[in-house]
C-alpha cells in the first residue's frame, strides 16, 4: 500500500482498490502497519471496493484454479510437456461435460 501510494502513484488524490473479500482486507489494517497520522494520510487516499461474495470473476478464477490443481497436479508432475497435456486433457473432458460453476 506504501508503494502505491508513494511510488506508483505518488501524485493521485484518489487510488482505487478492487480487492477480494477476505476479512483481514481493511484500511484498519494500515493503522497496525504505520503510524497513526500515516495511516490516515494512507485510508484518505484509498477508495475500497470489494468483489461481489458471489458470481465475481475472482470466485470463477479461484474456483477453475483448483480444479485445475485437483485434477492435474495433485500427485506431483515430471515435466512441463505432461502439464500441458494433463490440463489440455481437463479442458478438452470439461468443454465436452459442457461444465459450469454452480453457486
């Protein structure tokens, strides 16, 4: 959050925060961080807006990442080639099962 708002964007009044929604995301948090008058100089300058808890593109990402990892690399892999293949084989049985995320 420092970098952000020191050296990336050093001289933008507002910096917009897309985040996901796991508790311990708060501005809160930069008061255990910095000091008092930082911190606040810091929440001013952040705008939160957190992903939707369902339907977000964030839950769809996480949810075929860990399919993935299931399905492909749960008992360890030789070789980048036998990556590719294990997920070319996943994506071509899910593309055929039609599969979706169900909520």
């Amino acid at each position: 959050m420092r970098y952000l708002a020191a050296e990336a964007f050093p001289d933008a009044p507002r910096i917009r925060l897309v985040q996901d929604n796991v508790s311990t995301h708060t501005l809160a948090a930069l008061y255990a961080t910095f000091p008092p008058a930082w911190a606040r100089q810091l929440a001013r300058r952040f705008e939160v807006h957190p992903t939707p808890k369902h339907a977000s593109w964030l839950n769809m990402a996480e949810i075929e990442i860990s399919l993935v990892s299931r399905g492909c690399l749960a008992c360890g892999v030789p070789t980048t080639q036998e990556v590719a293949a294990r997920v070319a084989a996943l994506t071509r049985e899910r593309n055929a099962a039609h599969a979706t995320i169900q909520w």
